[in-house]
C-alpha cells in the first residue's frame, strides 16, 4: 500500500477562482464530510468503520466520501478482507491553503516575479545564522560557510544575527513605458534564541543599492506552529513571520500603508540595469540588532517566496 501518511503535512493551495477550488469549497460545505476528514487525520479507515463512527448510514457515508474523492481531498485503495474487498481511505491534505485572486497582477501594466529565498546571489551573515529546507537542515548550525552550499537553492527559511542577503529579479519592465510603482512582498522576522514574541529588530531594504528604509519588526514569532512549517521543524523554534509589503513610488517608501523614508521611486533608476537588486538585512549598528528570519513558501504561514511587483503606464 502506498505511503498514505507522509512525514510532512500535506498542503493544498489553490487558487480562488478555479473550478478545483470551487469543487474542493463545495466539498467541504458539508458537517459530515469535515467530520470524515478529522476522523483520517491520523489513521486510515474501510468504509464501514467510518460509518459507525459518524453512525450514518453505509449508504450516506460511501456518497459523502465518493464526493470527497472527486474533489481530490480524500484517497482510497481496495485491500483484501475477511470476505471479499474492502474500501480503505485517508486523507489527501493537511492545510488547505485558497489564495484569493490579487487584481492588478492581471493588469497589462504589470510584471511579477516570486524568488526563492534561496536564490541570493550574494551574502553577509553573523551568526547565529543558518538554512533549513523543506526536509532538514542545510549544513551546519551558525556556521556562515553554509550559506554556499549548492544545497541553498532548496532553502525555506534562512536565519541570522546581522547581515544581509541579495537578490536579482530580471528586470522585464518594457524600454518604453514610465514605472509608477515598486512593490517587494515578504514573509519575515527577527531572530531570537528559540523565539520571542518581545524582540525588535530594524530590517532594512535596499533596492539597486539604494538604501529604501527600515521596518522595525516586533518579534520572533512561535508557540504555535506554522501553518506551512514542516514537522521534523523543533516547536521551540521560530516557527513562522509577518507577511510585509514594501512600495516605492514617486511619493516616497512605505511598508503596508505607512511612509518610512522620502526615497523615491526614482532615486532606484530601475530601468538602468538588466537585473533589480534586492537586498534584506540588519545593519550591525543598528538601533535594534534582533536578527532576521525570511521565510520561503513551505515555511512559516504563507505560499509564497520573494515576490517583487512593477506597475508601470
């Protein structure tokens, strides 16, 4: 039989406006099909014992669950029996994740790009510093040679003290038009010993080395496991961050709304380069030196990697 329970939480995501997640919503629109999903949590059933533990009708239960099947959110496998074949199901996914459509990355005047948090291309790190992937850790422990390892291309979260790491995203934004605004998407946080919910750190951003500005962050979040963080992560870890919008535009920079610097879209001169650099960091001098944890899509608590957008006219 198939591995039908995998070391790590299965998750789904799925995108608002699809009919697989119309299918799956509709799906879950249902007390008795919840209920069949908390009961294979954990443990696989035949048919039968799912029945007497919801004390529903043989016939009810094969329905709801044949509707489960088709919305991808339960497997089954036939097995031998005392007499005959017997139906055993399980769980298909842990976290189901529906990403509500985001308007203007329809729009003709914008490029996107999402970068893996392992995709830097350069570093500075103190430590207490390191990597982790999906499945275990990369390296060693505050040893910043790790942050070379060709395995940093897999990393999910990456840690430390003071420092910086940078990326270039391909500047896609046509010769020919007039950029208005630069948005970088995030999920981020400070870095304490274990995690600390009363921890400051400023995280500052440059963009094309340009100093952008500094968001002082509150803490190193954990107590509760991270919606997306893998299982074999330790639970007194930190386990998941904030999720941050920084935007540049002819106005000055802001994070989520609030104006943090006068820097001005064009002091950035994006439209000079093949490549926009990005950097993250916490200068060693700064007022808060907490640390910085960036978490990737299979970390903390949401889908996404870097994801830098620009809105041009």
């Amino acid at each position: 039989m198939p591995d039908l329970f995998p070391p790590q939480r299965r998750v789904l995501s799925l995108n608002a406006n699809s009919a697989e997640a119309e299918k799956v919503l509709k799906a879950l629109a249902s007390e008795p099909r919840q209920r069949i999903l908390e009961i294979l949590s954990d443990h696989v059933y035949n048919v039968s014992e799912i029945a007497a533990a919801l004390n529903m009708p043989l016939s009810t239960t094969t329905l709801h669950i044949t509707l489960l099947e088709e919305a991808g959110l339960l497997r089954s496998e036939l097995q031998p029996a005392t007499r005959g074949r017997q139906k055993v199901c399980a769980r298909a996914h842990d976290i189901i994740l529906v990403n509500l459509a985001y308007g203007s990355d329809r729009d003709e005047t914008l490029v996107a790009f999402s970068m893996p948090v392992g995709a830097y291309v350069d570093c500075e790190v103190t430590p207490t510093c390191g990597l982790a992937s999906e499945t275990g850790i990369i390296g060693l422990f505050d040893d910043a040679a790790s942050f070379y390892e060709p395995e940093r291309m897999q990393a999910q979260l990456l840690w430390f003290h003071h420092g910086y790491v940078e990326y270039r995203f391909p500047n896609r934004i046509p010769a020919t038009v007039t950029p208005d605004s630069l948005q970088l998407s995030v999920e981020v946080g400070s870095e304490a010993p274990l995690h600390h919910p009363d921890w400051p750190s400023d995280i500052t951003l440059w963009i094309n080395q340009v100093e952008v500005g500094t968001w002082t962050c509150p803490g190193d979040f954990g107590g509760n496991r991270g919606v997306l963080t893998p299982i074999w992560w330790e639970g007194w870890n930190s386990q998941y961050g904030l999720l941050k919008l920084w935007q540049v535009t002819q106005e000055g920079s802001f994070v989520d709304g609030v104006k943090i610097s006068e820097v001005p879209l064009e002091a950035l001169d994006i439209m000079a380069q093949s490549y926009i650099s990005v950097r993250l960091g916490v200068k060693p001098n700064a007022r808060h030196v907490g640390g910085m944890n960036l978490f990737g899509r299979r970390f903390g608590n949401y889908p996404q990697d870097i994801v830098l957008r620009c809105r041009y006219h």
